[in-house]
C-alpha cells in the first residue's frame, strides 16, 4: 500500500502548487547532537497560509528539510529539448522561493513509477519510450532533470531516486538495467557537482521484512547495492508493518545497523499517533502518543549513537485539513499517514514533540 504514495503526492503537489527521557536512555541535554533534525516540506492544509506555516514551522524547528518530488518528470521535454510544463515549473519556483537558507537542504527525486515496477511517468500520464532502462537517450534526460533541479535548489544531499529497491522486488528483470542507468546518471552529476552526497533511497520495512519467496536474497543484494553509495537513505514507517512497541523497532535497527557500513541518512519517517482504521483496505490498527513517542525516541536515540547524518520526519502536523480535500479515490490511502505528525491537526504538541524538542537544540 506504500507504493501507492506517489500518486497521493502528485495530487497535492499540483493542488497547492497550482491554485521525557526513559531510563538507559541518555539524555540529549547533556550531549553534543552530532545528526541534523527535519522535515519535509509537506502543508498539513491546503491553502497558501498552510504552506506558509509549514516553512516557518521548518525554519525555527530544524536544521535540515527535504523537497521530496516524487511527481511526473517532463521526459518529452528534456529529450526533444521542448518546452517545460507549467505544472512542473510553477511548482519548482514555488519552493524555490520558499527556500530556507539557514538549513541544509535534502532534495528527494522520484526516478520510479507509483507502484515502483518502471519509469516515472510524464506530465501527459503516459510512461518515455525506451526499449531498455538504461536507453542513453533516459540516461541523458534524467541527467538534465536532475541538473536543473540541483541548479535551482543547491541541495546539500541528493537522493537521485525513490525506493529503489521496490524495483528490486516488483519488477527483478529490470534490475541490471536500473543500476546501469543509474550509475550513468550518477558519474555524470558527479562529474559537475563533486562535492554533492548522492544516494538512492530504500524502504527498510521492506528491506527487513520483504515479502516473496526470494526476499532475502534480493535484500542482501540492495544491501550491497546502498553499500557502494555515499549514504544509505532510508524511508521507514514501522507502523505499516504493524510495529508499534520499542523492541520491534529494535529489531529493524539491529539488522539495520549489522548490514549497512556507509553513513546512514532517514530521508523519510513517521509513526501514526491515533487509530489507523481504514475498512476499504483492510487495515485496523492500534495507535497513541505513546507508541508514537517511543518510536522518536528510539530513533534519535540510535541517530546519535550510530551518527546519521540527519533524520527527516515525513509530516510535522497532522494533515486532516489537506486530506479533506483529496478525491475519494486516493482518501483512503492517504489516511495512512494523517496522523503520524508531531503535531495533531489543531497544532497541540504531542509527547513525540516534546522529545523532539528535547534533542533539537541548535
């Protein structure tokens, strides 16, 4: 249900864009944060205002934030070297102008198609024509698109694709072809920006807990895969695997930590605090403040302990206010992650921020 995501982002983007410590815990007042702390930029309403608010929020309660764009990309464009969609252009200058300067920037691209077995799509809906993944003609216009995109933002991080190792598990044919593309892509915007941390994204609920019959070894070779890059980027939401008590997270965190030898970097995260029910999906599960809590402290916990490079908490609000107006066919899923802010959706603090608060102190 995951994968679905990135349909329920294109719809908001062009929404907005067109109109206490426990024992054996240490205490973060008493270190020396060695990890940067944020968010992304996603509006908890979907006005101007919301927007506006979710910058200022970001501004004064981090110092790190992401523009997570897993959105249709102007393949046509870039390769008949055409006109760029307006959709596409106004949205970019739209966060570009929002830009927070005292922060360092993670910029997230989606290479990836919303069940995350293909390309992206187009602006028109429809997928590039190419006879292989790595087609030069592909390498060079996703080059392009992240070019522009890095020339705008001037990110600190660039995680040049999304769950990469859904790829893996939905379409393995495609595999070899995935990685020739993106190592094109990546020598290339090495090449121009070689100080620029570049990484591809995975989902450790996936990676830990893949489902298939050949999981393990297809986890064993994403491993390999993220082992070989500047960072290991990590999605994670323990609750869509049904994790809400601290020796579950543990468990990720062990496998996390005993497989991965690079810098590791949460691109994205969350944890609902409220019942999740949602009957059209099957799903009923048991949510608070305080699993929620446990989850953040853990977390942090393990981002000082094993030195991240930065932690990103997908929504800092609850988004109620933006989900009412979403169409029916894309409420359901995006209930998923409603309730997984720091914040609920009149703005009172959770204990989840309380703890955040507790280890953020620039």
């Amino acid at each position: 249900m995951y994968i679905y995501r990135i349909a329920l982002c294109f719809f908001v983007i062009s929404f907005l864009w067109g109109c206490s410590v426990e024992e054996g815990i240490q205490d973060p007042t008493e270190l020396q944060r060695t990890f940067k702390m944020g968010f992304t930029s996603w509006s908890h309403g979907p006005n101007w205002e919301d927007v506006n608010e979710t910058y200022s929020f970001l501004a004064t309660q981090a110092d790190s934030y992401t523009e997570h764009l897993d959105s249709p990309i102007p393949w046509k464009a870039w390769m008949e070297n055409g006109p760029l969609p307006t959709t596409f252009t106004d949205e970019i200058a739209g966060r570009v102008s929002r830009k927070i300067t005292s922060s360092e920037l993670v910029l997230t691209v989606g290479l990836l198609n919303s069940d995350r077995s293909d390309l992206a799509l187009d602006y028109d809906g429809m997928p590039p024509e190419y006879d292989r993944m790595d087609d030069p003609a592909i390498a060079q216009a996703y080059f392009e698109h992240l070019k522009y995109l890095i020339e705008l933002f001037q990110p600190h991080y660039l995680i040049m694709a999304i769950e990469v190792n859904e790829l893996k598990l939905h379409a393995p044919e495609k595999w070899e072809a995935y990685k020739a593309l993106a190592d094109v892509v990546k020598t290339n915007i090495k090449a121009l920006y070689p100080s620029l941390k570049v990484s591809e994204s995975i989902s450790l609920h996936n990676l830990h807990d893949a489902p298939g019959t050949k999981a393990s070894e297809a986890s064993q070779e994403v491993i390999a895969y993220i082992n070989q890059m500047d960072f290991a980027a990590l999605s994670y939401y323990p609750f869509l695997k049904n994790q809400h008590a601290k020796n579950e997270f543990q468990l990720t965190f062990d496998f996390l930590h005993s497989n991965i030898t690079v810098p590791i970097a949460f691109v994205e995260t969350g944890q609902i605090a409220e019942d999740l029910v949602v009957p059209a999906l099957g799903l009923s599960m048991q949510g608070n403040e305080e699993t929620q809590n446990n989850y953040v402290e853990t977390l942090l916990q393990h981002a000082q302990d094993q030195n991240y490079e930065f932690v990103t908490w997908w929504a800092h609000r609850d988004f109620d206010a933006l989900w009412e107006t979403f169409p029916s066919e894309v409420k359901d899923i995006g209930q998923l992650w409603r309730d997984t802010g720091l914040l609920d959706e009149t703005g009172k603090e959770r204990a989840s921020y309380t703890t955040w608060r507790h280890w953020y102190q620039p």
